[in-house]
C-alpha cells in the first residue's frame, strides 16, 4: 500500500513543474507568444489528471481507515495541494523564462 501513494503522490514535480515549462516558453516565445499564458495550464493538467484518476479507483484497506481516521480524504487534501504547488512553479518558471528572453531580444 505504501508503494502505491509512493508511486501516486510522491511523485517528482519538477519535470512538469519547472522543466516543461521553461522549454515550452522557449519555444513558443518566437512564434506564439499568447500560447505561453496557458502553459502553466496545461502542466498542471497533464500531472494532475492522471493522479486524479489513479486516487478515484484506490482501495483503501480497513485497517488503514481504521488506523488514520478518514485517510482518502487526507490523500486527497495532498493531492491537491500538490497540484497548487505545480500550478504555482509553472507559472513562475514560465514567467521568468518569458521576462529572461524579453531581455535578451531587447539587448540584440
């Protein structure tokens, strides 16, 4: 049981986090700019649907509720607070990339 939260919640929240957005706004900085206000967005979504997913169809084990009170509600409580944690690094990254490359095309 404690792999799956593990594997579930615990999960790195760098690459949609921070990685993928620096790179989306690197790329879409040239071309699209008004694209870049929604890749924050669409980070979050793609690292918080299939967590979503995966704690709807969780069992919980007896003794587990028993021992911790009301224990999906808690997991749940953290996977969204995880998910605002992601939200809140991509919009910072990609706004830092974004004011980065507007500087460095100001000075060329």
């Amino acid at each position: 049981m404690l792999d799956f939260f593990y594997e579930v919640i615990f999960i790195p929240l760098w690459p949609l986090g921070i990685i993928f957005p620096m790179l989306a706004t690197i790329f879409f900085f040239e071309k699209r700019k008004k694209i870049i206000f929604f890749v924050p967005f669409f980070s979050t979504a793609i690292w918080a649907l299939p967590r979503f997913f995966l704690l709807r169809d969780a069992k919980f084990e007896e003794e587990a509720l028993e021992i911790l009170g009301n224990l999906q509600a808690l997991v749940m409580f953290g996977a969204i607070a995880l998910t605002l944690l992601v939200f809140v690094l991509s919009v910072l990254t990609t706004l830092i990339t974004f004011f980065v490359l507007k500087k460095i095309g100001e000075k060329k």
